[in-house]
C-alpha cells in the first residue's frame, strides 16, 4: 500500500515545480525573445551586459519586440562573434568590421538595426490593417527585406 501512495505522489507534480512552470510560462509571454523587455507602457527595451563588466550597453526602446530583439542580436553577435546565441540567426551577416569595436559603436549600430525593423514592421502594420479594410491582402510581401543595407530612394512619381 505504500509503494501505491508513493507513486501515487511521484506522478503529480509538486507546487514547487508547479509554481517554477507558471513563472516559466509568464517569462514566455512577457519575453519572446533574448535580450528585451516590456515596460510597463508597452515599449519594448533591449539592452545587454558587456563582456567581464559589470557595466551595461542601452540598445535602445522600440515599438515591437522584434526590433528590440534585433538591435539586441546586432550587439550580441559585436561583442561575442559569430558563435553568440542569437534570437535570429539566419539573418545575421559576417563582416569585417567584427574586430574590437567599442561599446558606443555597438550601441549605434544596433540601434539603426532596431530602427529600421521598427520603421518596417510599423508600416507593415499599417498596410495590413488598410489591405484588410479592402479586403485585399496582396501588398504584403514573404520576402524578408535586407535589414543591413540602407533602404535606396524610391521616386513618388507614378506616371
């Protein structure tokens, strides 16, 4: 009869364990993704640690969590190379420049990173919300744009 309570009571969960799943599962809904937070007024915030310092680098407050996570994955992948743990890895480059750079640097080129997701998920936002209003869906597009290239002048001239 004890070897039935026993497992009986091996099979149910603990409320430690309990308690240790809910607050994983709240850490999930609060953070998609590594390196960012959500304030208390729906801004997304990136921000991360400097190698051996206490000291940390501001990415920057973003609209949607996935620009913060960008602008963190741009830091990340400065400070600790191509075998950092990314939230997008497939769409980080190599480059050159990887060599020492310095906290500042990393801040401004994360947050341009960040800025220009922000800019385009926004405006695809937008757009979708207008093609649903038509009915019409086509304007948005599968294809990822290249967020590492300066957007090119487009001409406002429809002939």
């Amino acid at each position: 009869m004890d070897g039935e309570v026993c497992s009986a009571v091996d099979s149910s969960p603990t409320a430690t364990e309990k308690r240790k799943q809910r607050h994983q599962n709240q850490l999930q809904k609060e953070r998609p993704y590594r390196g960012i937070r959500m304030r208390k007024w729906g801004k997304w915030v990136a921000e991360i640690r400097e190698p051996n310092k206490r000291s940390r680098i501001w990415l920057g407050s973003y609209t949607t969590p996935l620009a913060a996570a960008r602008a963190y994955d741009t830091a990340v992948f400065y400070l600790r190379g191509p075998t950092a743990r990314l939230n997008f890895p497939e769409l980080m480059f190599e480059e050159s420049q990887l060599h020492d750079m310095s906290a500042a640097s990393i801040r401004k080129r994360a947050t341009e990173v960040g800025a220009r997701v922000d800019a385009i998920e926004i405006s695809l936002h937008a757009s979708n919300s207008n093609s649903n209003s038509n009915s019409n869906s086509s304007t948005h597009t599968s294809e990822k744009p290249d967020l590492n290239e300066y957007p090119s002048p487009e001409s406002s001239d429809h002939d």
